[in-house]
C-alpha cells in the first residue's frame, strides 16, 4: 500500500485522496485559480547506461563455469543470485550447444565512421551551448545510431554500422532546442532526435543515401517537471525525462501517470509519443494518447504549441495529433502536459494458473467484459511459463525444496493440468481498497469458471518485476550464439488463437526452409485486453552458430511471421511502431491515398528534409547497407 499522507506535502487544501475524503480530515472543496507548482529540481541520476547492449553498464547476466547464470548488480529481484536451470533450458529448447564453453565473444566497438565536420556549423552552436553539451566522440555518436532491435545489437558487436550521426547534442531547454533547429536549418544539416535509444524498429539508423552532417539531438538532459497542478491533476514535463525519472519525482507528490512500458527505465515521455506508445498498465491508466493533454513541439514550421489545456476540446484538425506516431519524422517534442492519477491507495500482485492457452484468452476475453479489468493482467504460454521457472534460483534447504515438490503435485496430480500445456497469468490490481476487492473477488471468479487455479501474490510479483530483468537475456543469448528478438500485434478476439497458432507453424516451416540449426524458439504472451480485442507479444530466436548471415536469417524468420499476423487479421504493430523494419508492409495497411496523404504532409511541415529519420516510409525508399537494394 502506498503511504499518501508521507507524500502529498506542500499540497495545502487540494489533496483529497481517491474516495473524495480530505486527507487532513476536513471538508472538501475544489480550489481557485491557478492551482499549479514548480517542483524543485531533482539532481540528474548518476546511473550509468551501457553502450553495447542493453539496460545499466552494471548489470548484465554473465554464465559461470559451473553452468549457472548470474545477473550482476543489485537491481533486480534476481540479481546476483545463480540462476542453474536458465542456460540448461535455452540449450534444451533450442536443441543447441549453449554454455559455458560455447562463447561467442563480442568484438565491442566495431569499426565506426569517421564523422563528417562543418566549423561554421559547430561555431554557430558553440554561441548558445556549452562544450560539454557537443561530442563526436565515436562511441557517443555509434550509441545514438541505433536502437535495440536484435540486427542493431549484433551489428556493434559483431560487424558494422555503415552510418551513425556525426554529432550529438545535448539541449537543456526548449529555447535551446529552437535555436538548434535554426542553426541546422541555416547550415544544412539532417537532425535526428534521440530518446532513450530502446525502439525495436530500427527507427535511428540513417539512410545511407543522406549526405548532410546528421545532428543526433540526445533529449534526456531535458528531464525536468516543470510543473504540477494537484487539483486539476496535469503535470508539464520535459520530453527527455525518462520513465524512471519522471515516475520517482511524480510519486514525491503523490501522483503517478500510471504509463510503465517494458522500457520503462530507459525510454522517455517524448519517446513514448512519438512511437505512439502503450503500457503494462494500459487497463487502468490509458495508451499515451489518451494521457497526453498538449505538448509543444520544434518544427521545421515553427513551434507548434498551445497556450492552455481543457479536457476534451473541438478545435478543429489539432496539429498535435500528427506527432502520435510521428517517429522523428515532423520535429522535435520539448514539453508534454499529461494527466496524472493519485498513487494508488492499494496495490496487490496475484497469478492464475489455467489449463492452456485457449482457456486463458477465455479468462481475459470475460474479464474484459466484466467492468473488472484490474492495471495489469498478462497470460503467458507455455514455454514463456517454463522460462520464467528456468529463471528462479536454485533451491536451498529441505523446506524449501518440500514446498517445490508439494506444489508441482498440486497443480499436475490433483488439478490434472498437464505442465506442457499449462498458461499462467500475471495480474496487477491497482487503487481504492474497495475496487481492488472488487476486481480480485471477480476476476478469480471468472477464473475459476475457466479451470484456473491461483498461484499466490508471491508469483504474479515475480512475473511482473521479471519484465525488467529479463530484457537483458537477449544480450546473454547472442554471446552464446542465439539470436532473439520480441515483436507484437493486436488482433480481434474472434481470431487471437488462430493467430497465434498460425504464426507458430510459419515460423517452424520457414526455420526448416532457411536450414536454420536445431529448433526456433517460439513463445507469445497475451497483455493489454481491449474491447475489441487483445494484444500478443511474441519472442523469436534460433541458435546461429555456423550461419553465414545470421541478421538476414531472423530478418527472414521475423518477416514472415509479420505476414503470417497481418493474414490472420493482426494489426502491422500495436505499439512498437513501423521505424523502417516494418515499411515495407505498410501498402497492405494504408490506401495509397492515406500513404500520399502523409507524404504531403512531411513535404508541407518539413519540405527540405530537416528531420531526415525517414521513418515509416514517409520519404520513400531507403537504404541502411551498401548491398540493400532501397525499399
């Protein structure tokens, strides 16, 4: 439970809590006037981000010569504990040498390009920034290059990128920001903005056709709230705060925005927008577009801003909405204005455990129905189940180990559930007390009508914080010759299973078809439940050793998959977004007409190019290798 009455300091007579009850325990009122605060400003976090892979430089899995896998660091729920059955179990389903002696030794950092130099540009903007605000250091340049999908992360650890920016930097403000954009412009430079570096789409690799000097313009020195208004309940944040950041200073108030993607501690407020981002906990808070009031943005054009926020408005075509989705491509977001949502008064973890996947997708298709749909609620396949189990530590002690075993008998023997077909669910409740016994109370309820059983808070805790940890596997499993990578869709419920199941058997017949080693690793997970329908999240990897082009190869796998989701009513992406490695499917998404609307409109906002990401097919074709053929 989170403790309110230590947090909502300063806060006079605005606070109330979640029921309507004043929380110093007067009378309620709303307030007058102008009911915003600036915030003091918090020190910038000393955490230091690694270059060559994901997440912190401290903490990576490492595999010991016993066989175990640590996590180093202490961040994680699972750090710097020997995890024996991980590597086992890779190994196991990949049917594939992976251990300790099979090492695929990163060649970290790979031969960089030399930047391209223009004095007058950098005279120009030594006059507004200071030294430290401009590198070329090629590490810092390669870092802002690209993102994290699988291909990117092989290529800077085992070949090449062809392209990277030329220079980055490092704006503080927004008035920083507009005089960047006028000193490029003057100059004739490409600017690129720069997040948090997690996309999956490959959304910051530069076409090898752009010539110009290319600016990666790196947002997160630009983290802070620059207000909050408790009783309207709106804060105004600055773009390059990052999920980490922006929730620790929102939660000194009381308040959160409730938007916590995978990424959560490295992506930022401008990020999420500009892919159209959703969250863990899109249930009960939102999508980003539905917590997102205004923002101001750097254009080619101009600032596109406006002077207030109101609730919901009819105002016309709002030229905001062209920045959902816009990746980089229309200009540079400075500030959001974004809804906020009291800490909860409860928060409570649980799991089910069903049968299969098919009752899971029953469970949630009826919970979403039931007006109960707690923050968050995930069901996870089979093989997504056995590697969260592949991930606890090694069992110490008798009692421990009794309660192991006592617990596998429970749900195989007398439940009857056969453990190679078993799903289970992860589940977040969130809020007042009463409607967190209210969800719970209906949600095991419709579980149970389903065959489910519960697995405990304890699990559903685990599987949740999981999320946090376990995007360092995929750098673990390329250093033992694995590649891997996640994608997602959303899809009508009516077709979800089949979906699914096609997507499985595609990818199976083409890593036959490609002569790919041992067997594909396959698992989907069930998360943000909709009306209409529900999205799956899918990770796909096979063993590379021996495989001339082991990035063509997954880029072959995944593509196909991609057919196989859009044949099966599958949406292209539900929030990852296109980047590049989704362009060429958007003809089988958008009408030519819709295409050529969005080409005129880059044309109109950004006629020469200035933001040349070349995003989501909005310039054409594009090339990122020397032997690509441009698509």
């Amino acid at each position: 439970m989170a403790d309110k009455s230590g947090l909502l300091h300063r806060l006079g007579n605005a606070v109330q809590s979640e029921t309507g009850e004043r929380l110093d325990g007067k009378s309620s009122t709303v307030s007058s006037g102008d009911t915003r605060f600036t915030p003091p400003v918090s020190p910038a976090s000393q955490d230091v981000e690694s270059l060559e892979g994901w997440g912190f430089e401290d903490t990576r899995f490492v595999v010991q010569p016993d066989g175990s896998t640590l996590l180093t660091g202490t961040r994680y729920n699972i750090s710097n504990v020997a995890l024996p059955e991980l590597m086992p179990w890779f190994a196991a389903k990949l049917a594939s040498p992976l251990g300790y002696d099979n090492r695929n030794e990163p060649h970290y950092p790979p031969q960089i390009p030399e930047a391209k130099k223009d004095e007058a540009l950098l005279t120009a903007l030594r006059g507004f920034l200071k030294e430290d605000q401009l590198t070329d250091d090629p590490k810092q340049r390669l870092r802002r290059g690209h993102g994290h999908t699988g291909g990117e992360i092989w290529a800077i650890r085992y070949t090449k990128l062809d392209r990277v920016p030329d220079l980055v930097v490092f704006p503080r403000s927004h008035d920083e920001v507009v005089q960047l954009v006028e000193a490029a412009t003057k100059h004739g430079a490409c600017v690129i903005p720069f997040g948090g570096g997690t996309n999956v789409t490959e959304a910051l690799r530069i076409p090898l056709s752009e010539q110009r000097l290319v600016i990666a313009v790196d947002m997160r020195q630009m983290n802070r709230v620059l207000w909050i208004d408790t009783v309207n309940r709106m804060a105004c944040i600055e773009a390059g705060a990052t999920g980490r950041h922006l929730m620790s200073e929102l939660a000194k108030f009381g308040f959160t925005m409730g938007h916590e993607p995978d990424s959560l501690e490295f992506s930022t407020l401008g990020g999420w927008i500009a892919t159209n981002a959703s969250g863990m906990k899109k249930n009960r808070y939102g999508n980003i577009e539905d917590l997102v009031l205004d923002m101001r943005v750097v254009t080619a054009q101009g600032i596109v801003e406006r002077p207030r926020q109101a609730p919901r408005e009819s105002v016309g075509v709002n030229p905001r909405q062209y920045m959902f989705g816009s990746e980089g491509n229309f200009g540079i977001i400075t500030t959001a204005v974004v809804k906020l949502f009291p800490l909860p008064e409860v928060q409570r973890y649980g799991s089910v455990i069903f049968p299969d996947l098919a009752e899971g997708l029953a469970f949630l298709y009826e919970l979403q129905q039931s007006g109960a749909v707690p923050a968050s609620v995930r069901v996870m396949d089979n093989t997504q189940f056995h590697f969260g189990q592949a991930l606890k530590p090694a069992k110490h002690g008798l009692a421990a180990k009794l309660k192991s075993e006592l617990e596998k008998v429970v749900v195989t023997k007398l439940k009857g559930f056969d453990p190679y077909k078993l799903a289970v669910a992860t589940i977040v409740f969130e809020g007042s007390r009463e409607e967190v016994d209210f969800q719970e109370k209906t949600l095991y309820r419709i579980a149970s009508a389903h065959g489910g059983m519960k697995g405990g808070g304890a699990n559903g805790e685990r599987g949740y914080q999981l999320t946090f940890g376990i995007a360092y596997i995929r750098d673990l499993t390329f250093e033992h010759w694995a590649i891997a990578e996640s994608f997602e869709t959303s899809v009508p419920w009516s077709r979800a299973l089949e979906l699914y199941e096609r997507v499985q058997r595609r990818v199976e017949k083409e890593h036959a078809l490609l002569k790919l080693p041992g067997k594909v690793f396959f698992t989907g997970r069930l998360t943000q439940v909709y009306q209409t329908g529900v999205v799956i999240y899918f990770y796909l990897g096979f063993y590379a050793k021996g495989v001339a082009d082991p990035v063509g190869a997954y880029a072959a796998l995944e593509h196909a998959a991609r057919e196989e989701i859009l044949a099966a009513g599958g949406s292209l992406s539900h929030h990852h977004g296109v980047g590049k490695i989704r362009r060429d499917f958007l003809p089988e998404v958008y009408s030519e007409g819709a295409l050529a609307l969005n080409r005129k409109v880059k044309a109109a906002i950004d006629p020469e190019n200035l933001f040349g990401a070349s995003n989501s097919g909005i310039n054409g074709p594009v090339a990122l290798t020397p032997n690509e053929e441009p698509h």
